[in-house]
C-alpha cells in the first residue's frame, strides 16, 4: 500500500477548523491508516484506488466533508481556451495512441509542493498506469513550452538534455543509460519509432512513458504548469487526468483547456456522471433506517451531489471518483458520510454454529500434500483476458463468460482452466532459477443458468529434464498421499500440450483431466527457457463429489 508524509499543520491550514486531535480521529474514517506519528509529521497509508489521497489536498477535500465543513461534489472549474492546443499524428497509433492534457496556472509552488506532486505522479504510474504501461503524466513548465504541440513519433537517434540532466542524450542512449530508461524501456522494446511530444519550437517536451525534457523542469520559480498523460487506452488517460486537476485546483491553480486533435484523440472532458441508487438497499447492507435526506446528506459528507427522484437517489460523481463502479460503492460512502463510528454491531440472530465446511478440509489437506511435494502454490484471479486464457495457450474459445462494462483490459472474463494462469506465472518469473514449481486449486467456470462452478487443481513444473514421467508420478502421489485414490492415463491430443506427451487422466474409469508436455510453440510464445510439464483435473468429479 502506497504511503504518504504529510504535517498536522499543514492540513490543518487547508481544512480550517479542524484540531489536530480532530484530524487524527477522523483520518481512519476515511479508510486511511496512521503508520506513524513524529511530533507533526505523519506518515499515512491509503489505498490505490484513491490516489487523490496522495496529497494533503486531496486528504483535505476529504476531511472538510466528513467533518461538515464542505460538503458535496468538487466542482472542476475549467476554462476554455483556444490558445494551447496538441495535434496527434497517425504514426504514434500503433505505439501509444492517446494523449490527454490540461493548463494550470497562477499557483504557488514550493518544495513541499513539487515532492508532493512528483510522490502523486509515481503512484499514479503504479496504480492505474500499470507501472506507465496504461498510463503515464507528465507535469510542465507551462511558460518554457511554445504552442501547439505536436505528439508523434522519431526514431532513436533522436536527441535532447533529459530532466536531471545537463547533457544532450539520444533516445537510445536514455533506454541505455538512465535509471528511468532501464527500469521503463521495456515498455517500448517491440517498437522502432518512439513517441515523442514536440513543441513549436521544434524542442522535445516529453518523451512518454520516460522521461520528460529538462527545459520544461518544474522549480519554486514556477507559476504555470502544463500536464500531460499519454497511454494506450483513453479512459484510463483521462482518469489520471482528472485526479491531477481536481488536486491542482485544490491547490489553488485556475484550470484552462488544452484542444487535443487528431488520429481519433479528443479534448478531454473531464465530465461528472449519474449514478441511481436505492434507499432500501442501503438500509438493507448497513442495517440501518436511513431516511432519505438522512442518506444524501451522507453522500455529500462523502463529497458527492445527490438528490432525490422518486423511490431512488440519483448521485453525482467527480470524474476523480473512478472507483466507484456500481450501487454498492455508494453504500460504502453513505457509511463513510454517516459516520463508521456511528455503526452499532449486533449479534447475529443465528443460533446454530458454524464450521469448517468439508470441501475446504479436502482442499488444504491437498494444498499441504502439493507444498510437501516442493511446489509453491499460486493464487490467482478467476477473472483473466483472453489473451490468457486462450491465445498464448494455444486454445479455442469456447462459450466466454464476460464481465459486463468491466473497468480492466486485462481482467473481462471468467476462467475455464487454471493451467493458462500458471504459465502465466512462469513468463513472469523467467529471469528467476530453475526448477520452478507451481499449484493451484481454485474454481473453474462454464457457461450454463446459472453458470456452472467446480473447483479443479493444476500443477506445472519448468526445468531442464521436466518430462511427462515426473509430473505424472507428482499427480499420483498427491492423490494416493491424500485420498487413495489411484490414477491412470490414455494418450489424448489437447493444443496445450505436445502432441503424443499428453494424456487423459483417468480416475474410477471416468476421464477428470489432462497431462502431459507443454507445447513447444507456447513456450516460446512466453518466452520460457526450459521444458515445461502439467496437468490439471477437476475435483469436483474425482475427490469432492461424495461430500
């Protein structure tokens, strides 16, 4: 969890008649932990999903709402303006297709402020920037920029001083050379032409996902900034945008537009939205008998607009607030506004004791045979991509089961398999030593009303002499260790494996599974240097059906 340093006094300069005692008391309401204190220091930790919780700005909007000092949306107040305006090329689609920007100006900034505002950058990066793979901001002198602008591609001899720096680098040499370069040059390693955002003087701007140019420095001299993000998808650009406004404003700067223009790129818009939801369900989730002024007063304690229509609430969102994603969100910010200190428990109206379900004593029991064996287990997402799940596994699709209006490219549907995740998990770990175990008991999902769920185990091992004896006998010594039960094999063909290394596995007489030698083609498809074996089988047919 991402941390932040912040002072009492500072905050308590930005929300306005609030003690310290008063801030410290309320910091955990807004689901922030205290790590530590010294004198007026304190270190908070907040969750990624709240990146505007990165800067005492953002954790002041928040605190003068819970505490009734303002409450409701925070308005962006944007200016439009024809002077600044960036032009996209055609050539920049295939590498980093979007761009996204906004003017600030006539604000004060010191080093407090510059550390806090490069600290809300990088979490950023981290967060919905994937690591800047989705999303990347960069943050400018405005005054030290001629407009437009253009963003586009050069090639790597292309030159220009970067930040920190006092000597002209090529594109190349930064990949090479820098810190940054190493760490993000990854990101643009299938690519021979490099995004590049050009002033009108023909000076380099930035260099996303990198590194910006060092003209464009922001110091305590600076009054004007210009903020970019670039990314791969225009959503999440345009998310990080609006977090980075609102707290600008917050920070006193007046916001203008900057017109962003072609190769289907738009002029963000920085939008509020609409979101309805129902008394009842609030009153059923807290336990509560809310009315509903009661219940759009909480809402605007939480910084958001709400109103009445009906039997429902009809609330208004910031385009910061890009976690809340259903009614449910709304629930919890109603708890939030209402006051988590004002919750009563109550004992459960339930008379009877509960226990271990049988299923999960099978299953750690397994778990236990599988880690004795020298393997390591994972826990992976039962939502993946297609990608996944199908491509680099070599498979078919068969009936998807997709996430409606998911907010992830890389999490929109429900597995079917678990072995894909575990090779997954081995393309991840390739500069790691060999041998390499992994497990996984976990639910699989196929298409049916309702949908069907069963739960299935998975086993891969990667190292110089993996072959289909060594996994085969794995699988029998965990199911004979745990059950007794015994296995045997057919040869099958499957797109997984290698053709004639792969088999059924049979248990009882009823096919539950598939073992063999991973396909060559997906091990070099994931860039996996050793041979790999697998398997994987359904419990729920071979060992959880009888309980």
């Amino acid at each position: 969890m991402p941390v932040v340093e912040l002072s009492y006094s500072s905050l308590q300069k930005l929300i306005g008649k609030a003690s310290k005692k008063q801030i410290a008391d309320f910091l955990p309401f807004l689901g922030l932990d205290i790590e530590s204190e010294d004198k007026d220091l304190v270190r908070i930790e907040y969750s990624p999903n709240r990146p505007d919780y990165s800067t005492d700005f953002g954790i002041a909007l928040g605190m003068q709402g819970l505490l009734g000092i303002k409450t409701g949306a925070i308005k962006l107040k944007i200016k439009k303006s024809k002077q600044y305006s960036v032009s996209v090329k055609p050539d920049v689609v295939k590498v980093r297709p979007f761009v996204t920007g906004i003017v600030a100006k006539n604000g004060k900034i010191d080093d407090k402020t510059i550390k806090q505002l490069m600290a809300m950058q990088e979490d950023l990066h981290f967060g919905i920037g994937r690591k800047r793979k989705k999303s990347s901001i960069g943050i400018h002198d405005l005054d030290k920029i001629q407009f437009p602008l253009v963003y586009t591609t050069t090639d790597r001899k292309h030159k220009f001083i970067p930040l920190n720096s006092e000597k002209e680098l090529s594109i190349t040499e930064i990949l090479d050379t820098t810190e940054v370069g190493k760490d993000y040059g990854s990101l643009l390693t299938n690519f021979s032409k490099m995004p590049v955002i050009i002033d009108a003087n023909q000076n380099t701007v930035s260099f996303p996902p990198i590194i910006n140019a060092a003209v464009t420095t922001v110091t305590t001299k600076t009054k004007n900034l210009f903020v970019e993000v670039t990314g791969i998808n225009k959503d999440d650009a345009e998310d990080m945008l609006s977090v980075v406004a609102t707290i600008l404003q917050s920070a006193g700067f007046s916001l203008e537009t900057v017109t962003i223009s072609g190769a289907k790129n738009t002029t963000p818009k920085l939008a509020e939205r609409k979101m309805t939801v129902s008394p009842s369900l609030i009153n059923q989730t807290l336990g509560l008998d809310l009315k509903t002024p009661k219940i759009i007063s909480s809402l605007k304690k939480s910084r958001l607009d709400a109103v009445s229509k009906g039997k429902n609430i009809v609330c208004t969102i910031p385009a910061y607030r890009f976690d809340i994603f259903g009614p449910m969100d709304l629930v919890e910010e109603v708890a939030l506004g209402y006051g988590i200190q004002n919750l009563e428990p109550t004992l459960s109206p339930s008379q009877t004791l509960g226990q271990t379900n049988p299923v999960s004593l099978e299953l750690k029991s397994l778990n236990q045979t599988m880690i004795g064996l020298g393997y390591l287990e994972a826990l992976n997402s039962s939502l993946t991509s297609k990608r996944v799940l199908y491509e680099m596994a070599n498979r078919e699709p068969k009936t998807i089961i997709s996430v409606l209006d998911s907010k992830s490219q890389e999490h929109t549907i429900l597995r079917d398999s678990i072995l894909p995740g575990l090779l997954e998990n081995l393309s991840k770990n390739i500069h790691e030593s060999y041998p390499q175990k992994l497990f996984e008991t976990g639910t699989v999902f196929s298409a049916g009303n309702p949908i069907s769920e069963t739960i299935n185990l998975s086993g891969i091992s990667a190292h110089q002499d993996a072959n289909f004896t060594e996994i085969k006998s794995v699988l029998q010594s965990a199911l004979k260790t745990g059950f007794d039960l015994e296995i045997q094999t057919k040869t099958t063909q499957h797109p997984t494996f290698e053709k004639g290394h792969c088999a059924d596995v049979i248990i009882n007489g009823k096919p539950v599974g598939v073992i063999g030698e991973i396909n060559s083609k997906i091990i070099e498809n994931y860039k996996i240097r050793v041979p790999v074996v697998g398997f994987e089988i359904s419990l729920s047919e071979s060992i959880l059906k009888s309980l």
